[in-house]
C-alpha cells in the first residue's frame, strides 16, 4: 500500500513504497513501439527517453515545464498491480503555460520535430517535416482552448492500442471519471534520478516519488482501486458523463461503493451522454470509437459490454423522448448483434432477452401508429434485427 509521508500534507497525495517506484520504473523504461503508416519505420521508444527529450526542447523553446505526470491506467498499474483496468494508454501530463494560440503551435512542433530523434539509423532526416511526421506517427491531435480549459493532446500510435499519449496542460475543470482513474504519479524526482544518479535503485535507495487523486482523497480512490469500487463525484460535469467508462467498469466485475446512490449517477451519467451526443449517429461515432480503442484485444468482453450499456441506458435514461430512446437502445442492439456476427457466435436462446412487449408509449393518447422514425443507422454489412426465443 501506498504509505504517506513527511510531504505530504493534504489528502490527495501520498509517497509511493518501493514495489511501487520499481513498478513505475518498469513502465518508464520499457520499450513501446510507436507505427508508422505506410513505409515509414516503426520508432521503438520508452517513456523515460520521451519525456526527456520533449522536455528538453520545450526549455530550448522557452516553454517551462512544471512537472511531468504519469496518468490514467498506467498509473493505476504502478499503483496495484493487478487492478482489473489493465495498463493500455500510456498518458504522460505536462504542466506547461499555454497562453495564446502561439504557444500551441510550439509545443505540437516541438513534439513532432522530437520524434525525429527515434527513427532508426540509416533513415535521412533531412527531408523529413513536421507534417510529414503527424502524418506518419500521430493517431489524435487534440486542442481545447476556453476560458476554463487549455490543454492538447498528441496521441502516438501504436496499432496494438498502447497509444502513448502527451497532454499538455495549462489548467482543466476535471481530470478524472471515477476515482479509481484519479491518480497522477509524478515524475520528476525520478526523472532527476535517471539524469544525475549512477547508483542503481534498489529498496533502500531510490528518489521520493509523490502520487496525487484528483479525486481529493488519495486513501479512499486506492482504496477503491485495491476492491474494485466504483465511486465519483458529480458525473454530469464529466462529458459524456463518465458512461462508457462506468459500463466499462462493470464489465470489469467492478461494483458500485453505495448501491442506492449509484442509480441517482446513473441517470445523472446518461442525462449528461445524451447532452453532449444528441444525435444517433455522434452516439454510433462515439461508441464504435470506444469499443475500438477499449476492447482492441479483449473480442469477447465486447458483447457483455454492450448489453450492460444498454440495460444502464434502458433502466436509467430520463431525458428523452419514447422514440429517441428506442433508437440509442437499437443502436446498442445492433452493434451487439455485428459483433457477435464478426466473431461467428450464435447467441444462446436460453440467455437472450427479447422485447416483444407493447412499449409504455402505445398508451399514451399522441401516440400514432403511423409514426415515423428516423432512418436507421448505416452499416457497411446488414445484420439481424430479431433474436432467437424460446
């Protein structure tokens, strides 16, 4: 566990043991291999190795680097080691100022123009631009710039899923979904370490290394990460509410903390979703994004995934009218169905629940027989739309 110690004086923040520091040196130092579309050449780079050298050219830029975080999954790995949320992303968070639209520019150009010191000898890189290189190695760029939020993204790609993220922070509302994603390891006392220590660590001697929950109460949030609790705090500021991920959790034999509270959040996590994707097809954009960059090795998870989603959405969803509900549910069946179609299972009869029953709305009095729904959703191969019963 986590010990807390003489530096730490607020709740959010706790010293990391020895298992711990060994572990988040494990993940520094490993060797990711980032792709690169069409011919260019795989880079094989660790996370130690990319943050020194993105920090080093953001001060040759005059862009001063705070401190160097480790987030998300990855830090939830250092933190215990099997946690059931596995270690995917690898989210890096730079606190920088990011001022004027300027200093955006800067940073993406000096990321980019770092990549060049990862390729393999032997290629020329003379030739080789900033542009060209976004286009080879980057999967996301991402800019938000508002009176309350300026951060980017550049997400690095790896075709495996272990995406290496940078984020590049100036100040944001919310850093975390749910408390077991709360936690941010920070760097720099090792990093210092790797620059100017020639004695290897070992468990009487390494550097202090600092972890921090955004969820405020770092006991509680490793607490919950250690028996598999689910907890958050106001999910409707989260976009999109925190619901994808909350199916995801479950799907993970994740549980809620306070089972009575956890069905005001639901409705709280789907009002909020469905703010933010009012229209079917943002809703299919967004959920076949998630499935592909959540369940990229894990087919079989898919499908139980989906039907927990549906059942949140189906049990828990308030905001919408009788139809615009029935569309995200068919979406969501639909999408079951293909995956289930692409790994060639036939569902069981016995476990498959079907909803032949007149829906609540056929009651009401502006009900019409004769309405209308909008088009279905597209999709490049056609599926079944009724399940086997009994």
């Amino acid at each position: 566990m986590a010990g807390k110690g003489s530096n730490t004086d607020c709740m959010s923040c706790s010293v990391l043991n020895w298992e711990q520091v060994s572990r988040l040196h494990e993940v520094l130092t490993e060797v990711v291999p980032i792709h690169g579309r069409g011919n260019f050449p795989t880079l094989k780079i660790t996370l130690k190795d990319i943050v020194q050298t993105v920090r080093s050219r953001l001060s040759e830029a005059g862009i001063v680097v705070h401190d160097v975080r480790l987030n998300g999954s990855a830090a939830g790995h250092v933190l215990v080691k099997d946690n059931g949320l596995g270690c995917k992303d690898l989210d890096l968070i730079f606190q920088v100022s990011l001022p004027s639209e300027a200093e955006f520019q800067l940073v993406r150009d000096v990321v980019l123009r770092s990549l060049l010191n990862f390729l393999p000898e032997g290629v020329s890189k003379r030739k080789i631009s900033p542009v060209t290189l976004k286009e080879a190695y980057i999967q996301k760029l991402v800019k938000v710039y508002t009176e309350s939020d300026r951060w980017s993204l550049i997400s690095l790609s790896n075709k495996h899923g272990r995406n290496v993220e940078l984020k590049f922070v100036d100040c944001i509302r919310r850093q975390f979904e749910f408390s077991v994603d709360s936690f941010q390891i920070i760097l720099d006392s090792l990093l210092f370490y790797y620059d100017y220590s020639e004695t290897p660590m070992s468990e009487h001697f390494h550097p202090t290394v600092i972890g921090e929950s955004m969820y405020g109460d770092f006991e509680a949030a490793f607490d919950h990460l250690q028996n598999k609790l689910i907890a958050t705090k106001n999910p409707e500021e989260i976009r999109g509410g925190g619901l994808l991920k909350y199916s995801n959790l479950l799907v993970r034999d994740f549980r809620p903390m306070d089972k009575d509270e956890i069905k005001t959040l639901e409705r709280y996590m789907c009002s909020r979703f469905f703010i933010d994707f009012p229209d079917i097809l943002d809703q299919q954009r967004k959920l076949e994004t998630y499935l592909q960059n959540h369940f990229s090795k894990e087919e079989r998870s898919k499908y139980d995934y989906l039907m927990i989603l549906r059942r949140v959405v189906n049990e828990s969803t308030v905001c919408l009218m009788g139809h615009e509900r029935r569309q995200t549910l068919n979406l969501i069946s639909l999408l079951a169905l293909k995956v289930l179609a692409e790994q060639n299972i036939i569902p069981n009869a016995t476990n498959v629940t079907c909803y032949y029953q007149p829906a609540p709305y056929v009651s009401d009095v502006n009900f019409s027989n004769y309405y209308l729904a909008n088009a279905p959703v597209p999709y490049s191969h056609s599926y079944p739309t009724w399940l086997p019963c009994n």
